[in-house]
C-alpha cells in the first residue's frame, strides 16, 4: 500500500497549521512574559520554531509508519 496524495496534502495542512498554532502562541506567549520582565518566556520563545516543526515530523513519521 502506497501513501496516495490526498494523505500526503492532508499531511502538509495538517503541520503547517497545527505547527503556526503551537509556535505561534508559544511565542506570542513567550513574547508577552519577556517583554513584562520575567525571564521564564525566553523558555517559551526559545523553542517556539523547533517545537512546531517537531510536530510535523512526528505527523509524518505516523504516515510512514502505515506504509
């Protein structure tokens, strides 16, 4: 069984948007705690980018994984 191409759109909406939410708050969270003085929001900005583009690797991996 073949991985046909309506998955694999559905895989690419699917991380790109799930990964702007996830990243996205994160760093306007990050952001907003940063710029009021606390410190803790450089933990949440720091990692913003990587963690959304985690969350569509591990979106494909469960694609592959069916192949």
């Amino acid at each position: 069984m073949s991985v046909t191409r309506e998955e694999i759109l559905v895989l690419g909406l699917t991380a790109g948007v799930v990964g702007s939410l996830v990243g996205g708050l994160m760093l306007g969270i990050g952001l907003g705690l940063a710029v009021n003085g606390a410190n803790i929001g450089w933990l949440l900005v720091l990692p913003a980018a990587p963690v959304a583009g985690l969350l569509g690797y591990a979106l494909a991996r469960k694609l592959a994984k069916r192949v």
